[in-house]
C-alpha cells in the first residue's frame, strides 16, 4: 500500500467521522427540539390544572359560605322564635349572661 493509498484511506475514515458528528449534531437538535416542545406541552397542562383546581376550590369555598348562611339563617330563626314563645325566660338568660360578663370585665 502507498502513500495515496494510504491518505485516501484516512480521508475516507474523517469523511465517516465528520458524517457521524453531523448525524450526532442533527439529532441534537431534534432533542433540543422535543425537549422546548415538552417543556411548552408540561406548562400549559400544568396552568390548566392549576385553574381547574382553583375553580373547584371556589366552587366549593362558595358551597361552604352558602350552607353556613344556611345554618346562621336557621339558628337566627330558632332563637327568634324561642324569645316570641318564651318572653320572660329569654329575658331572664339575657339579664344572667349580662350580669356574667359584667363580672368578667372586670377582672
């Protein structure tokens, strides 16, 4: 073998190295690609859930004030009906609860 055998031996070995490096180079590329694509995807499935979730907590956060108001409006009723059939005794509790935190202010 002679030296122009030899060189376009070499030559052909760095022509196939320098078609690997663009092989490598192009499938970095597509990996930054994928990667830029899937990080956009994750967000946007990430600030729907988001909103999904706060929604759902809204949701229930306005199920939760209704049924309190229920149950304030429902007590508001009963004590008003108990003083309209018990006068007198409901006179009586207001006086002793008064006369109990009287004593507790002044301490």
């Amino acid at each position: 073998m002679g030296i122009n055998a030899g060189n376009r031996t070499m030559n052909r070995r760095v022509r196939e190295e320098f078609e690997g490096l663009d092989t490598v180079r192009s499938d970095i590329a597509a990996l930054r690609t994928d990667v830029a694509k899937f990080l956009s995807d994750l967000r946007t499935t990430g600030s729907k859930k988001l909103d999904e979730g706060a929604s759902i907590a809204a949701e229930k956060l306005s199920e939760a004030a209704d049924l309190s108001k229920e149950k304030l409006d429902d007590a508001r009723d009963k004590v008003s009906d108990m003083i309209a059939h018990r006068p007198l005794t409901s006179v009586l509790v207001a006086a002793a609860a008064g006369a109990v935190l009287a004593r507790l202010m002044r301490r």
